[in-house]
C-alpha cells in the first residue's frame, strides 16, 4: 500500500509565489491560473483562490476545469447557491466533466433542494457516483418517508460496483435493520478489529499530550462532528510540531503491519480483496472533559479507521458496533467494548459503526483518531 504524503503549507505557500510569477509571466494560459487558484485552496486560502479563478473564468469563460475549481472554493466559503451556478456553467460546457454530477448533486443536497437532488441522482449514479453525500441524501429521504427499500436498492447497487464501499456496507445494514430483516444485517465488528500498542520512548506521550493542547485549531463541539462536549483539531498537523508528525508516521508503519497480516490470512471479504493501493492518512485530535463523548457514527470517506490514545483515564468506553437508538432499538450483532488506555492503538473498518462513553473523571482523555483514505 502506498502512503500519500500531504505537502506541508509553507512548501504549498511556496508553490502559490512560483505560480503567481508564473500567470504574472503568461496571463494568457489558463492552465497557469487553475493551478493558481487549486494551491490557494490548498493551503486554505479560499477567498484568494475564488478571487483568483472568478478573475480567471472571465478570461477564460469557455475552460470547464476553471469553473469547476470555482464552484469547489465557492463550496468551501459556503455559498453554495453562487457555486451551483459555476457548476451548471461546468456541466454545460462539458457535460461528462469529471467531479461535476457529483458536486451539483453534493451542493443540491446541502442546500436542502432534495427534489432537484432526487431528479440529479440518477444521472450521478449512472456516472458512477457512490460519494458521503448520495448516502447522506439517502438516508435522510429514508427516514423522512420512512420508506427504507430505496436505501436498500442503493447499497445493493452500489455494491455490486464497489464491494468494499463503506457506505453502502453500513447503510445497507442499517436499511435491513429498519425494514425487519436483522438476520440479512451482517456486521461484525471484530471480524477486522485489530489492537496493538506502538513504540514509545520515555516522555514521547507527554510531548505529543503538549503539542495536541497548544493546536491553534482545537475548537470545542465543532459542528457536522459527532464530538459532544469536547474538543477537535480542524488541522492536526502544524509547522512547529515534532511529535505529532512521528506519531502519524508509527500510525501508518502500523497499519502497514496490519495490512500485511490482512493479505496472509487469506480472507476472501471485499475489506481485504478491494483494499485501496494508494492512500493518505487523515488525522486528527480529540479532547475529552469528563463529560465529553462521541455519538454513534462511521467515517464513509475511509477504508480503514482507527484511535490511539495518549491520556486515558478509567471508563470512556470505545463501543464498536453501537449505534443511536434513533436508528435501531438494539443490534443483532455483538457490541466490542474496548477501554482506552494510554499508548493503545485500536483498528477497524471504516464501516463499523461507533461511539464513546463519557469517563466522569477529573482527567482529560486525549487520542488521535484518523481514517487511511483511499486516494
């Protein structure tokens, strides 16, 4: 499995300057100014980069690829109304533009124009589509008509696509679960739960604790989280940072391990057969007061999730295969109670649903927790 690396902001801030002679250089090409406005986005700089290709979609208002880095930033900034119109603008110049059906129907869905989202569908799906948004979109129509086939129809169809979608495997559960037919609803969640410790010297804990509460970007309860009553890292990864960047380097020799023992057991689930062969490790901090817990969830963009834990005082149970009672009154598979403890490492599936108890302790408990990505 091969590991892609994210590039560091100030070598991106760096790439920005480069480009910025570069369009001052050649106005005229459009490549220049898309890539441009791309690497704005990159380091975070969203109103520079729609700045940027709004400049660049009047110069050019025939180039597709601009107007869909538009529509992108637009979203990022929230207007998701002015970023639908960039997308329309991509779709009409190139209909089968790449990213494009997905993204209208992303935007139609977050706005909450679900009827132009349900006639957008087929066209995506069609196209290929299986994004968080189609399962989002799905779910909520499910729950609002109570009508759960069509979920149902989904998965199966997307599936047979993509066998090891996360997703559709955990909403395809779900659906079942909902329509009555809990024995069809097969979900392990030890089947691929892996539990290990990584290599520690004397103090690393304690720098990586240091580096995780002085994050500029640990913000409390952030919202569209599953986090309540605690804190989480917008970006876990800063500039100064030492410890923080080797513990995700041990995380990723660890999941390399775990990998490794995946292929030799032989295992024929499309977890292991469709295993992604690029991929890049998305984490991030989370900390816990003594009331501080995590609501059922799954994390759809990942292949493979996990926790590790720095601080962890008694109770806070991790509770693998949980899920809200909003959904399902009780599971017909067994719940996997993990109890955090201080340098344990804890992997599995992405699609395995899970949630956290409070500790009630003095103390705060304090992870990483991460997904590996398919790229």
């Amino acid at each position: 499995m091969e590991w892609v690396k994210q590039q560091s902001r100030p070598w991106l801030t760096g790439v920005v300057e480069m480009m910025r002679r570069v369009v001052d250089t050649a106005p005229d090409q459009a490549k220049g100014w898309e890539k441009l406005g791309t690497t704005q986005l990159m380091t975070g700089d969203a109103t520079g980069s729609v700045a940027t290709l709004r400049e660049a979609c009047g110069r050019f208002p025939g180039d597709a690829g601009l107007w869909l880095q538009l529509a992108r930033g637009l979203q990022v900034l929230g207007k998701c109304e002015e970023a639908l119109g960039a997308v329309d603008a991509v779709l009409r110049l190139d209909a089968g533009a790449a990213g494009g059906a997905g993204l209208r129907f992303a935007l139609l869905v977050k706005i909450g124009d679900l009827a132009r989202a349900e006639d957008a569908l087929p066209a995506y799906l069609a196209a290929g589509g299986a994004s968080v948004a189609v399962f989002h979109f799905a779910v909520g129509r499910a729950r609002a008509r109570d009508e759960w086939e069509p979920l149902l129809e989904l998965c199966d169809g997307v599936l047979v696509r993509s066998p090891g979608n996360t997703g559709a495997r955990y909403y395809r559960a779900l659906a079942l679960l909902r329509l009555g037919r809990a024995s069809e609803a097969r979900l392990d969640p030890a089947e691929f739960l892996w539990v290990s410790e990584l290599p520690v010297e004397s103090g690393f804990l304690a720098e990586v604790r240091r580096e995780i509460l002085a994050n500029p970007t640990l913000a409390p309860d952030p919202r569209g989280f599953t986090t309540t009553h605690g804190m989480q890292t917008r970006e876990l990864l800063q500039a100064s940072d030492k410890a923080v960047p080797e513990l995700c380097a041990r995380i990723e020799a660890a999941v390399d391990e775990y990998v490794e023992r995946l292929v030799a057991s032989g295992v024929s689930d499309p977890f292991v057969v469709d295993r992604p062969k690029r991929v890049k490790l998305t984490p991030w901090a989370v900390v816990y007061p003594g009331e501080g817990k995590q609501r059922s969830h799954i994390h759809a963009p990942g292949w493979l999730s996990g926790v590790y834990y720095i601080a962890a005082p008694a109770g806070g149970e991790l509770l693998l295969g949980a899920m809200d009672a909003e959904d399902v009154s009780e599971v017909p598979w067994k719940v996997v109670t993990m109890q955090p403890e201080a340098n344990r490492l804890v992997l599995f599936p992405s699609f395995v649903p899970h949630a956290t108890e409070a500790t009630h302790a003095e103390e705060l408990r304090i992870c990483v927790a991460f997904d590996v990505v398919p790229e």
